[in-house]
C-alpha cells in the first residue's frame, strides 16, 4: 500500500515538473520567434490591435532603454495627443521608411487635411530641437504603452551567438530536469535486473554443482556396495571350504 502511495506521489511530481518545465520551454521559444520576427526594422505584429516594436537607438531613454521592446498599441492619428509617443514611419532622409518611436511636441492639419505630428527624442543629449520632417498621421503605426523588459533581455540575448547557445543550454537544462528521474529510475531497473538475473545464474550453479556432488556421493555408495557383495568365485569357495572330507 506504502509503495504504491509512492508510486502515485512520483508520477504527479512528474507531471507537474512535465508541466511547468514544457511551459516555461514554450514561452521562452515564442518569445524567442516574436523575437525573430520583429526583430527588422519597420516589421510590427500586432495581435489583437497590440504590437511588438524593436527600438534599436538610445533616442528615448531614460523612458525607452536603447535595444528595447516596447508595447504599442494601434490608434487613429485623432487618438494622439500632445506628449504621447508614438510609432510611425519616418520621412526622414536618413532612416526613411523605418519605423521611429518619439514623443509628439505639436500637432497640426496640413494643407490637404492631413494630420501631421511635431516630434522630438527624450534623450537630451542627442536629441537637441524637434524632429526636422513631421511624422505624417498616415504614416502612423501606433502609440507607445510600456516597454517589454523580459523581451527587451530576450532581444539582446539573441542578437549573438552566445546568446542563442545559452538560450539553447537552458532548454536542454530544463529537458534535463523533467526526464533526470525517469532515467535515474531506468537505470536501476536495469541494474536491479542485472541483479536478479545474477542471483538467478548463481542459484542454478548453486543446484547444478549440488546434484553433481549428489550423483557423485551416489556413485561411491554404490561402487562401495558392490565392493562388500561376494561375487560367484567366492561363493564357490566358501562351499568348498564348508563341505566334509569323503576320505576322513
């Protein structure tokens, strides 16, 4: 009863190791594809009217760090307001058709009634004036929410090879844990095999060399046996001796 209490409280530690060990492989693969994949400039997924934004430079911080991720969210150029950062795709010359993330200083309607956002970097020291192309409302991609700091180290993680190799050891690490006690277990029951199959050559060695001193100890006796029994010739001999002398 004891051990098959045992038995039980194993296999649920097992499975809740199985489970929380998988899981944590799950997040840190999708995370790792997330990743991947908005990882290039101008590249936004969005799931559900939220995005993942890669923000290489230093322009915003202390707000954004530089190598950072950061949440946004998909807004109507009406949505924004003065102070709010915003994600949208430059016009500047020097990094046209990627995507920057700035905080809006001015907001106005163009000629042709479109909005256009004034924009400028928190970063004071490399962000001295407001951005010399105005961010175009139709260009807009989104509004800054928080900044992602477990994807954020993710990102910098595996923007090496080092990165990928200690990613890649956790997980193996983690597969290690889950399966260790199987294979602990596999491997005495091999051993506690090899055991029993041991005890059981012994025990038939054991038996075989006791009938073979049986049958041994069997045959003395009966050479023994046949040594003691007169055979005819001493038969005949004994009644000579016993019969009576005719001449006397």
């Amino acid at each position: 009863m004891k051990e098959q209490v045992k038995i039980k409280a194993r296999k649920i530690r097992l499975i809740v190791f199985s489970v929380i060990g998988y899981s944590i492989i799950l997040i840190l693969l999708a995370s790792a594809v997330f990743v991947l994949v908005s990882h290039s400039d101008g590249n936004v997924p969005f799931i559900g009217g939220y995005g993942l934004l890669w923000v290489k430079t230093g322009s915003m911080e202390p707000v954004i760090p530089e190598r950072s991720y950061i949440l946004i969210e998909r807004s109507e150029p009406e949505d924004v307001g003065l102070n709010d950062v915003i994600a949208f795709v430059s016009d500047d010359p020097a990094i046209e058709g990627q995507t920057n993330v700035h905080r809006v200083v001015g907001k106005t309607v163009n000629e042709q009634g479109i909005i256009e956002f004034t924009t400028r970097g928190d970063n004071s020291l490399t962000n001295f004036d407001d951005d010399d192309y105005p961010a175009s409302g139709e260009k807009l991609v989104g509004k800054y929410i928080k900044t992602l700091s477990f994807l954020s180290v993710m990102g910098r993680t595996l923007s090496n090879t080092v990165g990928i190799f200690v990613l890649i050891v956790v997980i193996l690490s983690i597969l290690m844990i889950i399966y260790l006690p199987d294979m602990t277990r596999i491997v005495k029951q091999a051993e506690e095999i090899k055991k029993n199959k041991k005890k059981e050559i012994d025990e038939l060695v054991r038996l075989e060399v006791e009938r073979l001193k049986a049958e041994a100890e069997n045959k003395q006796e009966d050479t023994a046996k046949d040594s003691q029994t007169p055979g005819p010739a001493d038969k005949n001999e004994a009644d000579e001796e016993q019969r009576p002398d005719s001449d006397e």
